[in-house]
C-alpha cells in the first residue's frame, strides 16, 4: 500500500511540474485551462519512451539537425538516431550489413518515409538487401538504427568500431540551416561565421549572438529574436498546453520552426521558459512558455518585422511568451 501511495505521489508531482513549466505568464489564456490529471502526465511521460519495434519500423518523417560535434545527424519521426556504415557503397548504393551485424544495427525500411522541408526528394531512395527488405537511402547510403540506442536522441552508436557514425558525410547533403533556407556560411546557431553575407542575403550570426534574446523595435518595443537576428513569432491557433502546432504542410513554406536552444543560451530570457516541442511531424521546435516559435521567410534582414500581424494569426513574442500586438 505504500509503494502504490508513493507512485501516486510522484505521478501527482510530475502533473504539477508539467503544469508549472508552462505556468501562466500573461501568455494568453492558461489561467482558463484546467492542469492535467496524474494520469495524463503518466502518460504524458511515458510517451517520451518509443514502442518497442520503433527501431525496426517504417522511419516516418526524418528530422535533421546541426550537432556542433558530429555534423548533420538524422533522426526519425520517433526521434530515434539514424546511422551510416563506412563499409557500405553510396554508388552503387550496397549494404555491407547482414546476418548478426543487422540485428545489432537493423536497417530503415524505405516504406512510409517522409523528407524534411527543403531537402530534395531525388536524395532519398532505396537499396534491395539480400534479406529481401529494402532498406532506406539518403544521398546513396543505407541508413540503419542502432540497437542499443534505449531512447529518442541517443547517439550511442557514433563512432563504434570507427566504421559507424550517425552524421552523414560533409556536402552529402544541406545543412538543417541551409535546408531552412538559411546561409551556408553559418556555422550554427551562436557559432562563428566565415564572413560576410552569405547567399540567401542573411546578414551573418555574430559569435556572441545567444540563441535566443530581447531586441528593441522602434514600433514593438521588446521581442525575442534568434541567434540570427530574425524576430520569432508565435501563431494564435497553436495552442500551450498541450504544446500543438496548427502551421503544418504549406504553412511550413513561410514560417520556419526556431531552431532549438540551451537553457542558458539566453539573454533577457527566463531559462525556465525555454521548452523543447516535437512535432507530431518530427521536426523539434523551440517554445516559449511552451509556445511555439517560428521565423518568417519574409523577413530579409535581422530585425525585420514584416511577418508581424500576418493575417491577423501571426504576431511577435515579448520575453515571457505572450503576444506583442501593435
């Protein structure tokens, strides 16, 4: 009886530290929403764990992202990491992966399969294994999991027998920031820049930029903006809690999901307001007291505000998440 009361307690506990981690900050309209019940955190939680078979499924939406040590890694709509093996053949495209190796490393059926926004379709394609499954490719190379990743964005498997990396080899494909239509000369969010403006006009990312901070405008007054400058939004059919996205498909065109960032990545910012958000698309999305950021594709230079009031769903976001209406 008092195991079963200590769980109840907890679960209790994790409802309220989901609830107060987007607890109301004048962000628009938490104080009416009732907080989750110790079951729906419980399944909230036990959500983040993938079903067993997630490492043998269809990939679903495939998610890239800049890791500032390995290069671009791609994951799976599960989150779970992809991996290339140096011994396999990009042209023609042959997997060196069979028998005993493949229950260690089992390979991405190409079925089902979804490409982020920006990358071009003839990148992916598919390779017969002798076992008869065909397996996914990415610029050639066979993709497969690796077995004894537990969880969504482990990387275990980089580097094992120095043949297995989850980053995929440099120019094979755009960078996540160059797929977003970005600048190749970037280095990454708050990272260094080669010099100059790079080719989509974007004025380069200071090395000192955070990943997210407070900017002045004339007009708006204070708004957050991104470690390249640009201002960041917040769409009002989105919703905080739970975290939804209602810019899916063609929306995605214009209005590009903010880059994740540290906690303490910030200026002028509460880190305790900087929450992560998967997509039901795959994609990892920055919030702001679990309000989902985005930057506009309209915006051609740092500090531009034209996606602001954007038919009448689309505004900038002050410090604690809530709306900036001019």
């Amino acid at each position: 009886m008092a195991t079963w009361r200590s769980r109840t307690v907890a679960l209790t506990a994790a409802a309220i530290m989901l609830t107060a981690g987007c607890g109301g900050s004048g962000s628009g309209g938490k104080a009416d929403k009732a907080a989750p019940s110790a079951p729906a955190a419980q399944e909230s939680l036990a959500g983040a764990a993938p079903a067993a078979d997630s490492r043998s499924g269809p990939a679903g939406q495939l998610t890239l992202a800049d890791d500032p040590n390995l290069g671009t890694i791609v994951s799976d709509a599960t989150g779970f990491t992809l991996y290339r093996f140096t011994k396999d053949s990009a042209n023609p495209a042959v997997s060196a992966c069979s028998a005993a190796c493949a229950k260690v490393w089992p390979p991405v059926p190409s079925d089902s399969v979804t490409l982020p926004t920006g990358i071009d379709a003839a990148l992916m394609g598919s390779v017969k294994r002798a076992d008869g499954i065909s397996q996914l490719t990415l610029a050639g190379l066979p993709l497969y999991r690796y077995a004894k990743d537990a969880k969504p964005g482990q990387i275990s498997g980089d580097g094992i027998d120095g043949a297995w990396f989850a980053s995929l080899p440099e120019n094979t494909i755009p960078s996540p920031d160059e797929a977003a239509g970005g600048s190749p000369d970037t280095a990454g969010a708050g990272g260094d820049t080669t010099g100059g403006t790079g080719a989509t006009g974007e004025s380069e990312t200071t090395a000192d930029q955070p990943g997210l901070s407070v900017a002045q405008d004339p007009e708006l007054g204070a708004i957050v903006v991104d470690a390249k400058g640009r201002t960041l939004y917040r769409f009002t059919k989105d919703t905080d809690w739970p975290m939804t996205t209602a810019c899916t498909g063609a929306c995605l065109e214009k209005w590009k999901p903010a880059a994740l960032v540290g906690k303490n990545d910030v200026e002028g910012i509460a880190s305790k307001l900087v929450i992560p958000f998967n997509r039901p698309d795959g994609i990892k999305q920055q919030t702001l007291d679990c309000w989902p950021l985005y930057w506009f594709t309209g915006d051609k230079q740092p500090g531009d505000t034209d996606g602001q009031g954007v038919g009448g769903t689309w505004f900038a976001v002050a410090a604690d998440g809530s709306l900036v209406k001019s």
